[in-house]
C-alpha cells in the first residue's frame, strides 16, 4: 500500500518534480560558471602586457620674451652751495675781484672731480686738468709760482726773449682754463714776492688783469745800463705778500720759490706749478767764518771792478740794441765783475750757511697746508687725507748745454708730493714746446 501509494503520489505529480530536477540542474549550472568567470579574472590580473611604442612628433619650445621696461634712476645733482668773497682793493687802477667760494663738490662744476690727486672722484667727476711747458696736473685749485730773477734771462737760458715767451705760454693755458677753476699767480725775486691777495676764477676778465699786470715783468725795454729786474718791474695790480712763513722744522721763514708755494699751501691749493730755474738759497746761518782772507786793498780793487764792469755792460747792451737784440742780464754785483773779469777776486762768505733738505721742505709745507686749513675752518670739510691730497710740480728751466742731469733736489720735493718733475733747456727747448702746443 505503502509502495503504490508513494509512486501514485509522483506519477500524480510528475510534472512538478521534473521542474524542480530542472531548477536544480540549472541552479548547478550557474554555480559551475560564476565560479569559472572569477578564476578566469584573476587569472587575467596576473598577466603582463607590453605596450608597443608609439611615435608622437615632438614641438619645439619658444623661448618665453617679456619684455622689461628698465626705468633709470634719476641721480639728484648735488646742491652746490655760493659763499661771495668781497676782495679787497688791490690798487685803485684795478677793481675788486669777487671770488665765488664753491663748496659742497670737490672739484668745482662739470669738470670737477678726483682730487690730484683725488678729490671727487667718487662722485663720478674728472678734476680739470692742465698742461704747462709738459708737466700736466689736475685741480680745481691752481697756483703758479714764476721765477722772476736774473738767472731766469742769462744768456745760456734764452734771455729776456726766452722769459717773454714763457710768460705768454702762463696767459695763454690760463686762458684755457674752465671759469669753474680758482687760480692765482704769484711772482717772487731775491726780495720777495707778490700775488693776488686770493685766489679768482679762472674767468677772461681776470686772466685779462693778470696779463696786463706781466706785460711789463722783465720786459725788452730795459735801458742799456739798467740792472732794474724782478718784482719790481710789474704793472699795478698785484700786492707784495708780507709775513713770517716759519713753520716747524724750518728755523727760519724760507725765501725764493718756497715762500710762494707756503701761500699756495695756506690757501688750500690742490695743483702748484713752479717754473724756476733753481733751487736757490733755501738755507739758514748757524754762525760767522774767521779769518776771511779780504783786506782793505782787495775791497778797493774790488769796487773799482764793479765800476768798469758796469761801463762795459752798458757798451755791450748798446752795441746788442744796434741789432735789435735785448740786452744782456747779469744775475748780481758778483757775476757782473766775473763776467768781465774772470780772474778778479771776489769777495768770500763771512757767513756759516746750512741748506734746508728736500724731506725738511715737504713737512714744511704740510704743516703749513694744515695750518691753513684751520685757520678756514676747513677740517669738517675736507674729511679724510685722501681728499686732502696736492701736487707740487716743478719746470726747471737751464741752460742749452746743461749736462747735470735732472736736479735731485727739485726731483724729490715733486715726486713726494705726487708732482712732476720736468727740464726745459735754453731758448730752442722752449720755442719748441710753445710750436706743438699751438699745433695741436
């Protein structure tokens, strides 16, 4: 019963149970292929692939171009500061000279700079720069020291001719001085010197006094006896310089070119020329000789040939004035006699003299320049040394057949001061300078 009953129960329901066989097969089915899909796609994660190459074409960069706009800086100009110096009269026939005082710029306007030596060259400038017979310098504060004694206009040195050529070469680089250039000339003898009071623009007004106050220096129109030469032949105009120029380690207050060059240091010039044919008497006594072989007889004799000497310059000078020639210069009492008498004795030295040395004169003057400098007021100004620098530059004048080589002396004040040194000999040299300077 049992056994029919349970084969009656699935013949009755048949078709139910083939479902549920095909539900459970495809159930199976599905089962079978999620699980070979997820093998098959981490198998797929494990493997590697190779990218082929591909060619791309490459592009050239340009260079990236702004442009910039580049603004100078505007440089304010410094603010130059006019201090009016009212001069003094220095004769009724000439008439004040007012001295602009520029201050504030080493170096005066437009030229102004480096100072000699140094200056204000920091501030871009170019100190003015001038040349004399081939020693050139630069300042903006110039004095020259001209030489007017005797031995200036010897025979052997060009004469009187030779002495108006050099002065006519000082008026004219004068002239080509620019108007920002303070100057000053100062002309000095035996006996002294004499110079503007200070020191003017190098304007034409007054580079025009200085000319007609040199015309007459020394001039050709001397009498056929005359003697009369130096500081004393200069037109109105100037003033004789007085004072005692005694600094440390000088004993005594120094003479011929030194004395000048102490007022140029005292006015705080940066350039100095000095055009001199010597070194000269710079020297001090320290006592007496004894025993000087000189009796009455030989001081007769010895005035007797000054009388006669005299004569025959005079005879001399006519005889030169017959050809148009200047007249001959003797350089004193002493040279007079020896020229025409050679053999004459002459008098000797009653006096123990001792020379001042090179290094003696340059702390001379620096002491002086110093000095000067406080005097004005100058210190704050100046600031350091560098700008406080100065060249002394010397034009030797000798003879055409001077054969002593350069003076050693002269040599050495100028190359410790940072100055030149330089030797014009005789007429010709001269002449010559004066031709290519005005070639050029």
């Amino acid at each position: 019963m049992g056994t029919y009953t349970k084969k009656r129960f699935f013949a009755k329901h048949a078709k139910s149970s083939a479902a549920l066989v095909s539900v459970g097969i495809h159930a199976l089915l599905i089962v079978i292929a999620l699980s070979f899909v997820a093998v098959t796609v981490i198998n797929k994660e494990e493997q590697k692939f190779e990218a082929k190459p591909v060619s791309r074409p490459k592009m050239q960069l340009k260079k990236l171009q702004v442009p910039v706009n580049i603004k100078k800086k505007k440089v304010q100009k410094p603010k130059l500061r006019k201090r009016i110096v009212v001069m003094p009269k220095l004769n009724q026939q000439m008439p004040d000279i007012k001295m602009p005082e520029i201050t504030g710029v080493k170096g005066g306007l437009g030229n102004a700079g480096g100072d000699g030596l140094g200056g204000a060259g920091d501030l871009g400038f170019t100190m003015p720069e001038m040349e004399l017979f081939g020693v050139k310098s630069r300042g903006e504060k110039v004095f020259i020291i001209l030489d007017s004694s005797n031995y200036m206009m010897v025979d052997q040195m060009g004469g009187i001719r030779a002495y108006e050529i050099i002065k006519s070469e000082l008026i004219r680089i004068l002239g080509e001085l620019n108007s920002t250039v303070i100057f000053n000339v100062a002309v000095y003898s035996h006996g002294g010197f004499t110079a503007f009071p200070e020191m003017v623009p190098a304007t034409p007004a007054n580079v025009a006094k200085v000319d007609a106050w040199l015309k007459p220096l020394n001039a050709v129109k001397q009498d056929a006896g005359s003697t009369k030469y130096g500081t004393g032949t200069l037109a109105p105009g100037g003033t004789r310089i007085e004072g005692d120029f005694k600094v440390d380690p000088l004993k005594t207050s120094p003479g011929e070119w030194a004395q000048p060059t102490m007022l140029a240091m005292k006015e705080q010039a940066d350039a100095i020329f000095v055009l001199s044919c010597r070194w000269g008497h710079l020297l001090y006594e320290t006592g007496e000789v004894k025993n000087a072989n000189w009796d009455e007889d030989d001081k007769r004799e010895y005035e007797d040939n000054i009388k006669k000497a005299r004569q025959k310059l005079v005879e001399e000078n006519k005889r030169r004035a017959a050809k148009g020639e200047p007249p001959r210069v003797l350089v004193s009492t002493r040279s007079l006699v020896r020229a025409y008498f050679p053999n004459a004795k002459l008098p000797p030295d009653t006096k123990v003299r001792v020379s001042y040395t090179p290094d003696e004169m340059v702390e001379a003057f620096g002491n002086m320049r110093k000095q000067g400098k406080d005097e004005k007021g100058l210190n704050q100004r100046l600031g350091d040394k560098k700008k406080d620098q100065f060249s002394l530059n010397i034009i030797h004048f000798v003879s055409d057949d001077y054969d002593s080589g350069k003076d050693q002396k002269f040599t050495h004040v100028a190359k410790r001061t940072r100055g030149e040194y330089k030797q014009v000999k005789g007429l010709s040299a001269i002449q010559s300078y004066v031709s290519s300077s005005g070639d050029e």
